[in-house]
C-alpha cells in the first residue's frame, strides 16, 4: 500500500479524459506514488469509474468536505482537477467552483484545462518579495528533480530598495535550496510588478505554472474591485495547468 496519493478528483466523466494522463504520469514520476479517482455525486455512482483503470473512492456529499479530508483520509499530496471557464457553476471544472471547493484545501492542487495534453518540458514560477516564493520553490524542485522539467523563475525588476532586497532574498533561497540538488534555472525579469503570475504566462508560455491564491489577509486594492489573480489567471490565453498552493501552515509535502 502507497504512503502517499496523487488523486484525481473527477467530477464527470468528461473530464476524465483530462485529468486522467496527467495524475497517472504525475503519480509514476513524483517517486511512485499510488494513484486514486475521487468522485462526490448526490446520486448513484454509475460504470464510469469502474473504466478508469484506477483505484476509485464514490462519495456522497460536498466536495469541500472530501478536499479538506485529501491529505488525512486519503493520504493525498497532489489533486488533478479539470477546469474550463464556459462550465456552468453547477460543475466543479468552473473556475469559481473550483476555486472555492479548493479553497480549504491542505496539499497542492494542478487545474488542468480541457483537452490540454501532459507536458512538462518548461515549469515557470514568479517570486516576488512576499514571502510565499518559498513554498512555490518546493514544488518547482520536485518538478525539475523528478519530471525533469526545465525551471524558469520570473520576477519583477524592483525600484523600491527594500522589496527589492526581499525578493533577492527569495532568490538567495531558490540556490541554497536548489544548488544541493544540482537543480539549475534560468531567470526572467518584467516590467509588470502588480500581477506577475500573468505577465510570466503572457511572456513564457510556460507548460505549468507554479502559483499561490490569494491569502485573504494580503488583498491589494485591485482586489477589492476585480477577481482574485488565480480566477483571472484561469481566463488567460494561452490557458495552461496551474498547480497552486494555498498559503497555510499546515501545507502536507512530497515525502521522497
């Protein structure tokens, strides 16, 4: 018996086509991990899980309740979740859903967008001087180590001395994080300074994104009159995974 899960959380059997390649090479290459299907229906769970090829969970009830059980229930440390911005919001592929399902959620979440097939040739990720980088870093190595992905780490080109000075720290840290692991990457500087995870999908085009929601605590102003960034980063063209972690103490990592 596995330790630990990467769990495919499948709402219908649509989407299914979606997640399915990305949690089953995902669970071969982070280390041989078990790979699980969980679905959460209020009605009678029908043949379809059953043709998946994996070990299945049904379960009746809220999504919320199952996301927030992943870790401990479950022994998850990454979910696969569909998303598509034209889903009605009676679906859990609709971003707004998704994200307020996900939002109590205690392991890292990938939100593959339909019909994208699995690459993980170039990961990027942002840091900037908050100090939530750290925690994007952790899942970028295990990217790099074991997927083999090539990283890009984007960042803004700070005027003010001393965000500057915290965002070199975070990239201080990227090295002594890294350079043990003989894990290299490149850099990218922008111009935008505000919502940085959208420049670096617009600038890199990248095959996943590393990223952080919205602490309800560090809302900026913007915030106060548009979406939170990862609704917004949804929406994006080109649309690309987005594997987030959500800015709590008690995150569960990889154990390799």
């Amino acid at each position: 018996m596995k330790d630990q899960y990467v769990i495919a959380c499948i709402d219908r059997p649509e989407d299914a086509a979606t997640v399915m390649p990305w949690a089953r090479t995902l669970a071969e290459r982070l280390r041989h991990k078990g790979l699980m299907v969980i679905n959460v229906s209020a009605d009678r769970h029908s043949d379809w899980l059953q043709e998946l090829g994996a070990p299945y969970v049904g379960l009746r009830g809220q999504w919320s309740t199952a996301i927030e059980g992943l870790p401990t229930a479950f022994g998850g440390i990454l979910a696969v979740v569909a998303y598509d911005p034209s889903a009605p919001r009676t679906l859990l592929a609709n971003p707004v859903r998704l994200l307020r399902e996900f939002r109590n959620c205690k392991i890292a979440y990938l939100c593959v967008p339909k019909g994208v097939d699995f690459s993980l040739q170039q990961v990027a990720l942002t840091l900037t001087h908050r100090r939530e980088g750290r925690e994007k870093l952790v899942w970028a190595s295990y990217l790099t180590r074991f997927c083999g992905a090539s990283l890009t780490i984007a960042h803004p080109d700070y005027q003010d001395p001393g965000l500057n000075h915290r965002m070199q720290e975070g990239l201080k840290f990227a090295h002594k994080l890294f350079d043990p692991l003989a894990i290299s990457f490149s850099e990218c500087i922008l111009d935008e300074t505000v919502h940085v995870d959208k420049a670096a999908i617009r600038h890199l085009a990248p095959d996943l994104l590393v990223a952080m929601t919205t602490d309800p605590r560090d809302r900026d102003f913007f915030d106060l009159f548009s979406h939170p960034v990862e609704r917004r980063l949804m929406s994006l063209q080109p649309r690309i995974p987005l594997l987030f972690l959500n800015p709590r103490d008690d995150l569960y990592i990889l154990c390799d």
